[in-house]
C-alpha cells in the first residue's frame, strides 16, 4: 500500500525545515530560508537565527542519510553534494545489457518484429528487454513476477479490444521492425503503451473481470509489470525508472519502486521504498512529488 507523500499544509512545525529543503541545500551557494524573507528591518540576532534554519536542516538530512547508509557524515555530505538532481529533472534509463548492446543487425531485426506482434509479441519482447534486477537490502527484486508476461499479454489484449483507436496498423508497423529499432516501435506504440500503464493501476482485478482467464491467473502480482511499462515509458519521456536510488528531503536515502503517470508527460510521482535504520519496522511505499526527491549521482542520468 502507497502513503501519500504529507502535504505542506499538513505539516508540523518541527518536519517543515526538513521538507522544504532545496537540491542545492547539498552543494553549491547558502540559501536564506524559504520560509521567512530576510530583510534589514528584522533585529539581527531574529536574522541570525531565522538564517540558520536550513543549515541546521542540512545537517540533520546528513546524519540521517550517514545513519541509514552506515558511512560516516563527512561521506554522506560528498554524496549527497556530488550532483544530485531534483527527480523533476533529467532521466534515467533501466541500466544498459551487455549482450544485447552486442546483438547482430538480424537479432535487433527478431527482436523489433516481436516487439511489433500486438499483443502477446509485444508483451514477450518487453519482459526480455526488461528483466528482473535485485533493487538491494529492503527492496528485493524489481521487474519480475512469474506471471509477468501473461499480464502484459492480456493488458493489451483489453485495451486493444476497448480502444481499438490506440492500436497501430500492422502493416505500418511490420515496416518499421524491418529497420531493427525498437524505440521506432516504441514511438508508434506510445499511446497504446501508456494506456496500458494506467490499466495496470485499476488493479489485476480490472483485467481479469474483462477477459476469460486459466484458473492460474485468477490472483496474481502485478508489480512488476507495472515496474516494466515504467521502465518503457521512461524511455521517450524524462523520468527515473524503478531501482533509481533517491533521497528524500529528509535525508533518508530510498529506492523509486514505481511511478505514476497522467495521460501525457513524464512521471506526476513516484512510489518510493525508504531504507530503514537498523532495528526499524519494514519501510512501507510512499507516494512523492518528483520535486521532493534528489537523484543520486553515479546512475547514468541523462
């Protein structure tokens, strides 16, 4: 279950310095408060302190960041000094394969003509394009799920049945695979893609009440077909793919485990897993504005 990420009309006075905090609180010039305007009218000792508000916030977001991540303070200030974004900005890409970077023109030519055999072809090549990857201690595997093919498959199957308009024309795209790019199948699936996406959100249960289901489907985790179509979307639009290892402005270091999209645009928020403190209870998944996370640097962010 998602928690929503605390509005700053909610917010109690001791958490506001902390969730106010801007990227370049981490690195580069000091920045006054947001909150309270400096001015020459108020007494300098009211300046002084009203001034130090955001380092002290810096400082706590440090030490929480250095206790989450057992390095010491002065480790944790570099990293989190050392070009983190504001996940509002730039994009990053599910990490590059190896082998698949080296596959031959007739490979990348099979590979596009799969990815252009709507439905269940196209839902083949995505799970081979993305595979499960460990999202490390307290997050466990992304993008997998034994079932994850089928719930492609059958995603598509009901979109393409309800919204016959979005489906691209065979032969159109037959010629596109020809060329051996998958991103030019991306590109002519995009709105057929992203409807997909926002199905996945109604839940397993939307799907399976639309279409005729083996016994072995009835009840299955779509996580990581979410996880998937994140990882796809992201692709042609700016955006950070799930595994993407972010830093709440609190300090505490996380983990984008999915995202959240309109019908148009990059990601309006993510589903983050906080890392915990030794001895805490298990994180649970919090829904927050792209704005209020930094990006770590060293991800391949574009």
């Amino acid at each position: 279950m998602l928690t929503p990420s605390v509005t700053r009309g909610q917010e109690a006075p001791t958490q506001r310095a902390e969730w106010m905090l801007p990227a370049s609180l981490f690195g580069g010039e000091r920045e006054a408060s947001p909150e309270v305007p400096m001015d020459d009218s108020q007494p300098p000792n009211d300046r002084h302190r009203r001034q130090s508000v955001p380092g002290r916030a810096r400082k706590r977001a440090i030490r929480l960041h250095a206790a989450c991540t057992g390095v010491s303070y002065t480790i944790a200030a570099r990293r989190l000094a050392a070009g983190t974004i504001n996940a509002d900005q730039g994009r990053t890409l599910y990490p590059a394969d190896a082998t698949r970077s080296r596959r031959t023109l007739a490979e990348r030519i099979a590979d596009a003509r799969l990815a252009a055999d709507l439905p269940h072809g196209r839902a083949a090549h995505l799970i081979e394009r993305f595979p499960p990857r460990d999202g490390g201690p307290g997050v466990g595997t992304l993008y997998g799920g034994s079932a994850r093919q089928d719930v492609l498959g059958q995603a598509y199957t009901l979109v393409v049945d309800e919204r016959p308009d979005l489906e691209p024309s065979a032969i159109d795209l037959a010629w596109q695979a020809e060329s051996g790019e998958e991103t030019v199948l991306d590109t002519a699936c995009a709105q057929l893609d992203r409807a997909v996406r926002l199905l996945l959100d109604e839940g397993w249960e939307r799907i399976a009440s639309a279409l005729p289901l083996s016994p072995q489907l009835l009840d299955v985790r779509i996580d990581g077909a979410r996880q998937i179509m994140d990882a796809l979307l992201v692709v042609s639009e700016d955006g950070h793919v799930p595994g993407t290892r972010v830093v709440m402005l609190s300090g505490r270091p996380a983990t984008i485990v999915g995202a959240k999209w309109a019908l148009t645009g990059p990601p309006i928020a993510y589903a983050v897993r906080p890392h915990g403190l030794a001895g805490e209870a298990p994180a649970v998944d919090v829904l927050v504005p792209p704005h209020e996370l930094l990006v770590l640097a060293g991800q391949g962010t574009e």
